[in-house]
C-alpha cells in the first residue's frame, strides 16, 4: 500500500513555523525519491497535519483492513 499527501510542508512561513498547507506549490517529477516516515516522525507529522483543528475535527484513529 502507498499513501500519498499532497501538499506543502514548511519549515518556516513568515510568522508560523511547521505548517502544512493542502494542495501542493510545486508537483514531484516522476523516478524523484520517496521517503517513508514512520514512529515518532509519523506522529510529530501527523501532529503538524491536525494543529489548528478543534476536537471534533481531529482523526481520532486510523484502522487499515486488508
């Protein structure tokens, strides 16, 4: 299984810092590298994916099915 979120990741984006914004400024070239994040790292992005959104807007949990 591959999941893909498009979007733009920053770093720095004037005043904010660790922000995500849906949709993407610039689109991959096709063969360019993948990284996979996992633990931690998965958390700390998924974090960074739900700031801002009050509780109910929140995913509570993931369940894959296969």
């Amino acid at each position: 299984m591959q999941a893909f979120v498009i979007g733009t990741y920053r770093t720095v984006d004037g005043e904010k810092s660790d922000t995500f914004k849906r949709g993407a400024d610039s689109f991959p070239q096709i063969d360019r590298d993948c990284f996979v994040i996992e633990g931690g790292n998965l958390q700390r992005f998924m974090g960074i994916l739900g700031a801002g959104l009050s509780d109910e807007e929140r995913i509570e949990a993931w369940n894959l099915r296969c």
